[in-house]
C-alpha cells in the first residue's frame, strides 16, 4: 500500500494505492480536498479497480456537500426521520442486548415484541414470581404428600 500525504492540506491522504507484488496498481483512490474553517475534509474521491492487464473493471465516484463545518446539528440528524427512512425498514442495532429484530415504524425504533428502543424495557415482578413458585412447589408437595397417602392406605387394605 503507497499513500500520497499532503504536509500543506493538514496531512490529508490525496492518493491511496493497493499494488500486486510486480508494481501494478490494483486499487486506487483519489481525493480532493478543500479548507473548511482551518480544516481540510474530503470533497471529491475516484475508487478505482484494476485488473492485472491494467484495465479499470470497476470504479466509483463521490462527491461530499458540505453545508457547515462545526456548527451543532440537530438531533434528527442522527435518527431515521433525518434520512428519510420508509416505514418498516429495518435497523440493526449494534450488540443488540434485546435479540430480536428492529425496525422503523415511522415514529420510532420498534422491536418485534412491541417494545420501543431507547425506551427503558418493563422488567417482571419478581416478587410476584417468586411468590408463584413458592404456591406452585407447595402445591406439588401437598399432591405427593397425599398421593403417598393414598398409596398407604391402598397398601394396608392389600395387608
């Protein structure tokens, strides 16, 4: 890889090269950039794919619109409704704790159980279960107690 750095434009890489092992350039990115209050950002690039005959067999061009440099943005800019997003697309959240599929619904981030993201999940009592349990193991112990009975006084008849 050959990276052509510009000292007087803030170091910003202008040229990226990947090369095969006899010298040919593979891939190739081109940049322009310009000054934007002391800064300079990426406004123009050219990828370019070769093959080993030299022939570009892909390439790609991009072309950055800046509007403002370090001015705060609002919040909509970083949720869905700033991009224009249709309904039902879905969204992938990185490390989703809540393994299950999100989407847009439109207003907000929504999980397949109907839980909305960001909004704090509602946890189970678990008093109420652990009275649950407590119930249901009595109740499982009163049955064999009296199972066990019954099988003693089934037993004693046989006697």
């Amino acid at each position: 890889v050959i990276y052509w750095i510009a000292p007087d434009k803030g170091y910003a890489p202008l040229r990226v090269e990947l090369n095969s092992l006899d010298g040919t350039i593979l891939d190739s990115t081109e940049v322009e950039v310009e000054n934007y209050s002391g800064i300079w950002l990426p406004v123009k690039s050219v990828y370019q794919r070769k093959n080993e005959k030299g022939e570009v067999t892909e390439e790609q061009k991009l072309s950055v619109e800046i509007l403002s440099v370090n001015k705060p943005l609002p919040d909509s800019v970083f949720h869905p409704e700033g991009f224009d997003v249709e309904i039902n697309t879905d969204v992938d959240i990185a490390d989703n704790p809540y393994h299950e599929r999100f989407f847009w619904n439109g207003k907000d981030i929504q999980g397949t159980s109907g839980m909305i993201y960001g909004e704090e999940r509602k946890r189970p009592n678990l008093s109420l279960n652990v009275r649950l349990f407590f119930i249901i193991t009595g109740l499982f112990m009163i049955s064999v107690a009296c199972f066990w009975k019954y099988l003693e006084r089934r037993r004693n008849r046989t006697d």
